[in-house]
C-alpha cells in the first residue's frame, strides 16, 4: 500500500517485501484493514455457531477441571452481562463434570473502568458475590470478548476490593487480539484474528435470541472489549 | 443526568430510577470489607453549610469518601462568612481551588439555583437543602426506602399511598418529596393544620387533609415532619400540647395502620412532639435504615454528577 512508504520509508526501500520487517507489520496491516473496513459492502461474517459456542464452553469447563486438578473451592464470576450468561452455562457443565454445585456470580467493573470520563456516567450492572465470598478461593472470571485487556484489568482491580483470592483466571469466549496492556486469557474458547477496526459480538439466547459470534466490518459501532 | 441537582422536579421518571437503581448497587458496598471505590479519585468534592446539619453533612461526606474524591467541608461558622463575606465571594474562592462539585446547604430559598446559573463556578451544584424550598436528596433516599419496604426492591412507586405529617410549611423534605413521589406514581396526602399548610398547596399534585386519623388506616407509609420552631416567627398551632394530640404520631394512631406500614421522619426528631417515643423506635421505624440508604442515594447522585465526562455547553 502506498501509505507503508511514508511510515517507514528507509525500510521500505531497501526491501520490497516488507513481510519481514516487524516494526512495520502492523501498520500494513491496519492500512490494509481500513481500506476494507471502510468499503461499506462488506457483510458481517458468522465465526461461531450455536454448537461451536456449546462445545467450546464444554472444553473450557473440562480444561478448568483438568488443570485445577478438580479442586472444590472455584468460583466463577462473570463480567456483565454476556459474560454472566457465559459464566451461568460454564458452571453448569463444571457442576456437571464435578458432580458438584459450582457457585457462580457477576462483577460489574463499572465504577472501575480506566475511561469513566471520556464518557457521560454509565447505569451500574449487578455484583453478585456468591455467598461466602472470594476470600482463599480459586476465581475464575469469565467474560464474552478478550480485546485491549483494559476490561480485565478493572475487573482484577474491584476483585481486589471484594476479598482476597486463592488465585484468579481467567476464560474468555473469543479472544481476538490487540492486547494494550500485559493480560492473558487461561481458557479461550476460539482466538479469532481481527482488525482493530472490526467489531466482534458475541450474541447468547439469553440476550439476544441466539447463539452466535459475528464480525463485522463496520469500524464504529460499539466494541465488545 | 443533568449537571446539577437542585430541585426533585429536575428529575425525570428515568432519571429518579436511574438514581434508585444505581444507589441500590452501591448499597452493597457497605457490607464489604472495602467500603471504597475509586471511581472519583482526584476530584475534589465542597460540603458548603451556610446552616446546621449533622445527618446530612455527615452523609455527604462518606459518600463522597467513598468514591474516593477529595472532602472539603465549609461551614459557615468559623470562616470569614462571619466576617460578613458574599455567597459570590465564597464561590470564587471554592472555583480558585478547582472544586468539582458544591454540595450547598444554605438558609436562603433559592441560593444552589443562584450558585448553579450564575457563572461563579464550573462544577456541579447539589442542592443539600435551601431554606424551605427543596431537599432532593432526602425525597430521594426516602423514596429510596419505601422502595425497599413497599415495591420489592424496583421499578417506580406506583401506587403506594405515602402520608405526610407536620410542618409542610417550612418543609423543604415535603416539598422534595411530594415532586418525587409523584414521579414515581405514588399517591402523596399532606396533613396539617391550616396554618402550617403554604400558600398554593392546592396546586401540588398531592392531595390536602386537617385530619390525620382518616388517611391513616389506608397508607402504607406514614413520614412525619419536625416542627420547625427555629423557622417559626409567629405562633402556629396553640400549644405544643395540642400539635401534638392532633398530629402527633403516637401509638394509638400507628395502631390503625396496616401490618406492612412504615413510619418514617427526616430527622432530627422532636421526640413526644410530631413523634412518640416508643413509636420512633418501633419495629415500625425506619428512621435510622433512612441515615445508611442516604450515603447509598447520594453516592449513586456524586457518581451521576460527575463519573462520566465533563458535560459541556449549558449549565442545568
């Protein structure tokens, strides 16, 4: 594209093929990306059916069991509000596996997200702490999208407000890159490469009538981080 | 929400809701063992009290604590107030300091409205009570606790039937209150004597009675106000002696209500006088339920203000 000129001409010049250049690897690809993004043509795409999401949330809760080594005291809490769905469906299979009551909870991160004020004030989602609280458990937070991180990180931060876990994972339904800050998913359902510029959107029965996770093309409707 | 809190007519339907519900969550914090947020940190937060106020003042102050915004508290006594200093003057100073938002609670009817349109200072105005004008925060905890004992816990207050006692006259909570409830579609009745009824009742979208016995057996809450004596220039009522057997809340007469009533006041209480004894600390009573929900509401009111982004252009 013309633009990899002007962003690292010295490279460019040397070597057609800007392939193996790191540094500039990334802005050919969002160059590359926005000229699609911006064709409004282009169609949102199914990446996950309802079965693919129903056999990647039954692996996930295998792996938990797995590599837990079946321990009795996780928790799961999810990141409203798909990733309350998700952690509801999760705790079933688990609850399944283990033969065991698997508590489950919600931890809104509202009050702790990083861009409170680039925005007008947002109404609060439900925390539910399962009775008994967090202290000396395992947690594992559960949300739809894994994106910049930042939703983790504020979820980690009112975590620590709530009580003081054993440890903390973290599953994610669809991880999909462009990570801004040093954040890991434990258990991912599906990585699904993408643009910055794209949207992911996770869609669940319970909110949206189906199963489904859909990218699509348009760069500015709301992100599901 | 808008920029600033000064009257509970401001509110919408789905802004009082807004409020509710956001101070519902915000309620649980008080059970953890980390009674912080740091959703306003580096905020600055001015308790500015031109009038006494323990409850309030107090409440302010917590819920902006709790957010993790900076307190300054001012009251009028021991600052240059006393020297005879200006509402301006005073609002100059707290906007040379970079104050976020001013929490006013001031004797003049009025003076959050002056301090919020004037242009003296950037931040938010919340109306912490001014004169006998308007208190939307307490109508806002109060509808708050009704909501909690009478609807479950949500949604609007649509047809609760709510009874307020006393001095309307002087009453700021009335005022505050009966534009809230009815908002949120509950049925307000005032009882007073004529004399401590203002001029224009018949206008509020409440209904009027001289007799407190008759609504009493229908209401499912009962909020008595204090007789105000420090407003009280002239005399009202004959003798305390008579308020009092005619609308005082004694046991008698919270016999007569249904099984699920609750008796409220704003405090302070004048025990014996609007209220009896025994009735304030009746299992009734959610006077003291009314204090805690008040650092709830008006967290969730400093959140609204002033979480988000700045709001740009027009003052209210």
């Amino acid at each position: 594209m013309v633009e990899l000129t002007s962003a690292a001409p010295a490279i460019v010049r040397d070597c057609k093929t800007s392939f193996n250049d790191p540094s500039s690897e990334a802005g050919k690809e969002v160059s590359l990306m926005s000229a699609v993004g911006s064709s409004p043509e282009m169609p949102p795409r199914a990446v996950m059916s309802a079965s693919d999401i129903a056999r990647a949330i039954t692996r996930m809760a295998h792996e938990i069991d797995e590599r837990t080594h079946g321990a009795d005291d996780v928790i799961l809490l999810g990141i409203p509000t798909r990733g309350v769905d998700l952690a509801l469906r999760l705790g079933e299979r688990l609850a399944e596996i283990q033969g065991r009551a698997i508590p489950v909870g919600s931890l809104d991160i509202t009050m702790y997200r990083d861009d409170l004020r680039r925005r007008p004030a947002r109404a609060l989602l439900p925390t539910e702490i399962p009775a008994g609280g967090v202290d000396d458990a395992l947690v594992v937070l559960v949300d739809d999208v894994l994106f910049s991180g930042r939703t983790i990180r504020a979820a980690l931060d009112a975590l620590n407000d709530v009580g003081r876990p054993r440890a903390v994972a973290l599953a994610i339904l669809v991880d999909r890159g462009h990570r801004e800050l040093p954040i890991r998913a434990d258990y991912v359902g599906k990585n699904i490469p993408t643009s910055q510029l794209e949207t992911v959107r996770v869609q669940l029965l319970e909110h949206d009538g189906v199963d489904a996770v859909v990218v699509s093309g348009s760069p500015q409707s709301d992100e599901a981080s | 929400m808008r920029g600033h809190l000064l009257s509970a007519a401001d509110l919408t339907l789905d802004d009082a809701l807004l409020v509710l519900d956001t101070a519902q969550e915000l309620a649980q914090i008080a059970d953890r063992p980390i009674k912080k947020l740091p959703t306003l940190r580096g905020r600055t937060v001015v308790n500015l009290f031109f009038e006494d106020s323990t409850r309030t003042r107090i409440s302010f102050e917590a819920a902006a604590k709790r957010l993790s915004a900076d307190v300054i508290n001012f009251s009028a006594k021991g600052s240059s107030v006393s020297k005879g200093e200006s509402l301006k003057d005073t609002a100059l100073t707290l906007e040379a300091m970079g104050a976020d938002a001013v929490v006013i609670r001031h004797p003049a009817s009025g003076a959050p409205h002056r301090l919020a349109n004037s242009g003296w200072i950037q931040g938010s105005v919340v109306n912490a009570g001014d004169g006998t004008h308007e208190h939307p925060t307490q109508a806002l905890l109060d509808a708050f606790t009704m909501r909690e004992h009478l609807a479950g816990g949500r949604g609007d207050l649509a047809g609760l039937r709510v009874t307020i006692v006393g001095d309307v006259l002087h009453s700021r909570v009335a005022r505050s209150n009966v534009r809230l409830l009815s908002t949120l579609g509950a049925e307000v009745t005032l009882v007073a004597p004529p004399t401590l009824l203002p001029v224009g009742v018949e206008t509020w979208p409440c209904s009027v009675s001289y007799d407190l016995d008759a609504p009493l057996p229908t209401s499912d809450a009962v909020m008595m106000l204090r007789v105000q004596a420090e407003r009280m220039h002239s005399a009202f009522f004959p003798s305390a002696r008579e308020y009092s057997r005619r609308y005082g809340l004694d046991d008698r007469r919270v016999h007569t209500l249904p099984d699920h009533a609750i008796v409220m006041h704003p405090g302070p209480m004048n025990r014996g006088m609007e209220i009896g004894s025994d009735v304030a600390d009746s299992e009734r009573s959610v006077i003291v339920e009314q204090v805690a929900n008040g650092v709830s509401v008006r967290m969730a009111v400093l959140y609204l203000l002033l979480g988000g982004a700045p709001l740009t252009g027009e003052g209210e």
